[in-house]
C-alpha cells in the first residue's frame, strides 16, 4: 500500500520504459466551439461541468499511479469516481514512490500510458512543478483550501495530509514505544522501520523530519534527523526493511514509523488477523505534512485528469480522504459549511497545538540533505 512513502516494491526502469502506444485523440478533449481540456485552468475555462463531464466520458479513461486502494481510502474514492462517471480508472504499480510517479511522467512524454494525474509528497510536489510537468487547475473550491497549501500558479494544491506517527505490535512488543526518544531503547533492535526510503518517499522523509524536530533540529535543520537514524541503525534498532501492510503482519516490521492515517488503518485491517496495532503521533517530534494533487502537464487524457480533481475536492471526495483517517484539506471549510463527516472526524488520532509545514525553500534544503547523507546515515 505505501506507495513510498510506504512501502516498496518500486516499479522497475523496464516498467518506466513502456513503449508508446500513441495520444489520445484530440477530439475526445475538445469541445465543439474549439476549447481543449488540455489547456483549460478550470471547468469554466472549458464551459463548465457539463462539457467537463462529456468531455472525460468520451475520453472514458483515467491513467493514475501509485495509488494502493488501502492508502487514505483511495479504493473508495476509485470506485466512487467510476461509479458516478463511468469512466475506468487504471492504476499503475500502486506501490509506487513519488519519486516513481516523476520519473513516469518524464520517461512516457507523448505516451497514451503517461499518467494523468499524480498524488505526490508535498516536496516532490513543488519539484515536479519545478521541472515544468504540470498543468494549471483550479477545482471549483480551489479559494477554501488554504493559502500555505496551495501553488499560487495552481500547479499543486494540498488534498489530504496527517502526522507522523509511531505504530506498533502490541502482541509482539511488550512496550510499545511513543517517543522517539523511546524508539533508541536497546529492547527495539532490529524492529524500527519507515515507509520507505526519505529520499524517494514522502512518508519516509515525513519521518526523518519527525525525528529532527525530536532532536534539537527545526524545518531549517534536518540533520538531527539523520543523526538519529544513523544512531539507531548502529545500535541495531532501525531495520532496512520497508513497512507494508504485509511485512507489518508477518512481523518483520512490528514499529513503524509512518502516517497516522496509514497506521490507524493498519489498526482496523488487522483486528480480524490477530494483530493489535496501537498509534501514537509522537509528543516529541509533531510533524504533519500533506500530499498534493496535480495534473500531468502532457495527460493523455486532459478531461479525466480535471474531472478527477473535481471529485477530490467536492464534499464527497475529502469526506472519503476523511473515512480513511486522512484530514482532507478543506477541512476546515467544510466545517464552516455543515459538509463534515462529523463521526469519521472524530475518530482521528489525537494531537495537540496548531500543526506548521516547512516552506518550499525549507523542504528543497532538506531533500538535499537527505540525498547527499541518507545512504550514509544507514549503511553499514
């Protein structure tokens, strides 16, 4: 399920290389009057919900990528998407990386297999947009979602985010640990593990981040986050091992160290399978951190991509981001309007105090630390 920032099993360089099987047709994007979806910056850019909506039927697919079904709720929002729209939603490697989904967009330039939209970690975000790989969308609701959360060329906006958090075995660990201070205790050796590799995976760089502000570090200073994974791999503590849904319950991976919605989830998927999966977002490292949505700049299919959006960032959308434990990024907004799923937004996991996100320039020095110490930091 963790698509880096969960797990692992990456998608081959033979499986990025797919071969062109040809564009889509331009006619299935463009209206009678000569607009195009490609280029469109909204519905009403294009003529509104009703050309959006025949124009993605006539495409009638939508490419995405690395999207497990038991990520966020994801398989709800699929299914509810094809059910309302008709339109088939193929999913490749869905344990795919962020990073993954980049390297996709950039190797299939001009291809039918492109993807068209993207859910990215919110670093990898500002980079694809960085490159010129995305398009300018506004979802009708594009103003309720936050300033600090949002591209102002609307190239990215944040959908649905949570805390870091420590998840654990309780059947397996006889004192689950919900510090990270406790997680350098000598009875957790060989049983820390993260959701992917920081440096790919958005969960993972969440966690290195967690860990720097647990440490002295700040969104300035994320080296203390690399000096405590570098002190748990010596002591023995930190596993290699990427944290999944299936290594959690073979037990190879009894901590992990992961979102709090993808934890919470573990938690009600394994009760019938005899795993009693506790959660705690950490009191000493409270790092939050959304994904964002985008559109491929090349989208084989331009209608489907900004439909899809649509459904995102309707009441629907973020209600079922909301049932997955995920907080939906219109949160707020939609509670101001009486759209919350009140129920579902009282099962989340508890944290306190107002979360802060690091700027763009502050995420860009981090990866760049991240990439030139991790391997580092956990060799040997």
């Amino acid at each position: 399920m963790p698509r880096t920032a969960a797990a692992g099993v990456l998608a081959t360089l033979a499986a990025l290389a797919l071969s062109a099987c040809g564009a889509a047709p331009d006619t299935a994007s463009t209206t009678a009057d000569g607009k195009n979806a490609a280029t469109a910056t909204s519905a009403a850019d294009f003529g509104g919900m009703d050309k959006l909506v025949a124009a993605a039927k006539k495409e009638g697919t939508l490419n995405a990528i690395a999207l497990p079904r038991d990520w966020a709720n994801y398989g709800a929002l699929i299914d509810g998407f094809q059910k309302k729209y008709g339109i088939k939603i193929s999913v490749e490697n869905p344990d795919g990386s962020s990073q993954d989904e980049i390297n996709a967009v950039t190797s299939r330039k001009g291809q039918n297999r492109a993807p068209d939209v993207l859910d990215l970690g919110s670093s990898f975000a500002i980079s694809a947009a960085q490159q010129g790989l995305l398009a300018p969308y506004k979802v009708a609701s594009y103003d309720d979602i936050p300033t600090g959360q949002k591209d102002a060329q609307a190239r990215w906006y944040n959908d649905y985010g949570g805390y870091i958090s420590i998840g654990c075995d309780a059947k397996r660990v006889k004192t689950c640990p919900t510090t990270f201070a406790d997680l350098l205790k000598p009875q957790y050796k060989g049983q820390v593990a993260l959701n992917g590799n920081p440096t790919k995976s958005g969960s993972a760089f969440g966690g290195v981040y967690a860990a720097a502000l647990a440490n002295g570090g700040s969104f300035d200073d994320i080296q203390p986050g690399l000096d405590f994974f570098a002190k748990l791999k010596k002591n023995g503590n930190y596993t290699p091992v990427e944290s999944t849904p299936a290594t959690v319950e073979k037990g190879e991976t009894p901590i992990s160290i992961d979102w709090d919605y993808l934890n919470a989830g573990y938690a009600d998927e394994f009760k019938s399978k005899g795993v009693d999966w506790k959660v705690t977002v950490p009191s000493d490292g409270q790092f939050s951190q959304y994904y964002s949505q985008a559109v491929n700049k090349g989208a084989p299919h331009p209608a489907a991509a900004r439909l899809w959006q649509e459904y995102l960032y309707s009441a629907e959308g973020q209600n079922l981001w909301l049932g997955g434990y995920a907080r939906p990024a219109l949160m707020t907004a939609m509670d101001k309007a009486g759209t919350l799923d009140k129920a579902a937004a009282a099962k989340l996991p508890e944290v306190t105090g107002t979360p802060k996100f690091p700027t763009e320039a502050q995420q860009d020095k981090a990866k760049t630390v991240l990439g030139q110490g991790w391997a580092k930091a956990v060799s040997g």
